[in-house]
C-alpha cells in the first residue's frame, strides 16, 4: 500500500517496551511505572506525527494512515478520538476496544506481545467451535474430556503421579488454591496462544492428539507429557505454582517479553482476564497486588475500565457517529473480536483465520476471501488520501 500510494513507512515502539525506556534500566520499578498507560502513548504517537512533519519540510501536508494489530489495533482506533486533526484513516486488525476486568460470560475465549489469561470452562467452550471448523468434533471433545479428567484428579486429590509425570517441581502444593489456579491459568496459555496464533497450529495440534493413545484421557495426558518433556531433558522440572506465574512479572525478571509491563496496563486500564471456578477473578486481582503493591486494587482498576470505556465508547458503536475514519479486521478464529467492532460497513471477518492474519500483503497463495479483504480495506484507506 505505501509503495502504490507514494508512502514512507514509519514502525513506531510502545513506551516500556523494546528499547522504548523511558527511565533506562529502572524503568520497571513500581515509582517509575507510573508514566506507562494508554493516554501516555497516544500522546507520544500524536507527538511522532508532529515531529515528522516540522523536521521534514515534505510531509507537512501528507496524509497520516496508521495500521495497527492487536493492541496496536486498539491504539491505532483510540488515537482519532484524541488527535482525529493528525490521522486520515486507520486500519485496525483484530482490535480489542472494551475494556472489561471479568470476562466470564461475556466471550468466547481470548498482541503479539500479549500474555494472555485463559480459563477452560470459557476457554473450552469457544475454542469447541474453532477446532470443529478446522479440524472435527472428535479432536474438540477429546480435549475437553482431558481437561475434566484433570480437574476431577484435582478434586479428588489424585494429581500427584500426573504432575510427577509432567515433570513439575516438588514444591507444587495442589492443595493450595493459588498454585491450583496457577496451573490451569498456565495450561491455558498454551492452547490459547496455539489457538490465537495461526488457524494452520490448530490442526497440526489435533493431528498429534488423535494419534496418541485411544481414550481421550490418555491422549491427552500422553499430550501433556510431551509438552513438558523439555525441561526434563535439560535437567530442570516444570515449575506450575503461583509463585513462578509471580515471577514472571518481577520488577528483576527478564522484560525483554514486556510481560511486567503488559501486565501492569491490564491491572490498572484493561482487565482482560478469564476467569472460571478454577481461576477466579481474585486470582488475577491478587497477581496485581503482588506484583506492583497493596495500593493496586480492584477499585482501582475499576477506576481505570471505566476511564478507557468512557474516553473510548467501548465496541458496538455506530461508525457514522464516531470512528468513521477507521476499518476494522477480525479473523472469525480470532478469540479477540468478542470485544472488537464487528458489524457495520467498516468491520470484515474473516471465515476461517485468526489473530492478525491479515496483516500482509496480497499473496496468490491467499484464498479469494483473504485477497478481496485486503483490497477492501485498501480502497478504504485510499479514499481518506
């Protein structure tokens, strides 16, 4: 598109993330956190813009179009709400524009640079669909059937020669509802990101499934057995309590993932977490606390949802009252689009794909439908030139 339309490309880098330190080194202590939040950011976007176009005697009467995916997604939207003077038009694929703590009822099942919080009553009943459209009901219902096969050994305080089979630490209490939780919030992350990622992972995962043992409860814990066999070979045991998920997001843990920091924006403006009876809400409402102290409570998130919903009118908003300017993208896959815009004339989704798919260019090897959309959104963008 930039080439056809004689653009220069510009990649800009989110606060807090990258090489984007705002405090160097420290950046991540809790003090210095308190510059990272969505307003923040747009404001540096806006700030990029104007700096661009003074520098740069040729571009001072350019068009701006912003693309973004996932989060970026979300940015690219809520900025023409902000600065509507400084961008023409806006692409945003797979986009997340409601703001909700508890997701429990309310969608399917959940950037690139996200880590993501799934449950398996949710989880499971969304992803049913998703893999019966890629690869059958068979691999689906042996999934959910190992997935009740594990939480019933929770119950029944049977999991120990399960977790002695997946290598996990011997300091994982099973008992302890934090570790519990910690646990199945783990195992959802990993169907949830192979789900989320490409909608070719989906069948690859079935095929390996249903080709392991005959029951579905051995299938799948043969399944499990080879995702933890890494750390096994390698001497180390598969750590699944709490402390360690804690660990991940630690002012001294490794923030090249931008996991400390993702995290802190979803505790104080987004939410975004799943939950079910095997991982509450308070689950989530207490990793915040732990991570970045006793003033993080759920008040205060609360505080925070409502401030980007009302600054940002949520989804399901009529676009020829606001967001004109933007066309969003959606894979029908994508467990992001429950909290995108996805009807009227500027939403497309996409039968078939999943998150950010779209974001490339035209391929032959792309189906019809893949290709048409592209060319949708670009005679989208083009007339905002």
């Amino acid at each position: 598109m930039a080439v056809e339309n004689s653009g220069i490309l510009f990649y800009t880098e989110h606060r807090y993330y990258g090489q984007s330190l705002p405090h160097g080194n420290k950046s991540w202590q809790l003090q210095n956190l308190k510059q990272l939040n969505l307003h923040q950011a747009l404001a540096d976007l806006a700030h990029f813009i104007r700096h661009q176009r003074s520098e740069h005697p040729d571009l001072r009467d350019s068009k701006v179009i912003l693309v973004g995916g996932s989060y970026s997604g979300s940015l690219v939207s809520w900025i023409t709400q902000l600065y509507p003077d400084l961008i023409a038009a806006s692409w945003a694929s797979s986009a997340p524009l409601l703001a909700k703590a508890d997701f429990h009822g309310d969608i399917n099942f959940p950037l690139r640079f996200f880590l993501l919080f799934f449950s398996f009553s949710e989880y499971m009943e969304g992803v049913s669909s998703s893999i019966q459209l890629s690869y059958g009901e068979n691999c689906s219902l042996r999934i959910q059937r190992g997935l009740e096969y594990l939480e019933t050994l929770f119950e029944n305080n049977k999991i120990e020669t399960l977790l002695h089979k997946f290598n996990g630490c011997k300091d994982y209490n099973p008992s302890d509802p934090l570790d519990r939780a910690a646990f199945f919030n783990g195992l959802g992350n990993y169907f949830a990101l192979v789900v989320q990622s490409y909608s070719a992972y989906i069948p690859r995962l079935c095929e390996i499934l249903m080709s392991l043992d005959a029951t579905d409860e051995g299938a799948f814990v043969g399944f499990l057995e080879l995702l933890y066999s890494e750390g096994r070979r390698s001497g180390d045991c598969q750590d699944f309590g709490y402390s360690s998920m804690l660990q991940i997001f630690g002012e001294h843990s490794d923030q090249s993932s931008g996991h400390r920091a993702w995290f802190y924006q979803t505790c104080n403006e987004f939410g975004w977490y799943t939950t079910s009876p095997q991982v509450p809400l308070s689950y989530f409402e207490k990793l915040c606390r732990d991570a970045f102290g006793e003033e993080q409570t759920p008040q205060k998130l609360a505080r925070g949802i409502e401030r980007t919903n009302k600054d940002f009118g949520g989804h399901g908003f009529n676009q020829s009252e606001r967001y004109a300017q933007v066309i969003f993208t959606h894979g029908q896959l994508d467990p992001w689009r429950a909290l995108g815009q996805q009807t009227g004339g500027q939403a497309i989704v996409l039968a078939g794909y999943s998150h950010c798919e779209d974001l490339s260019s035209i391929r032959i090897a792309e189906s019809v439908q893949m290709n048409l959309a592209k060319l949708r959104v670009m005679s989208f963008l083009r007339g905002h030139i």
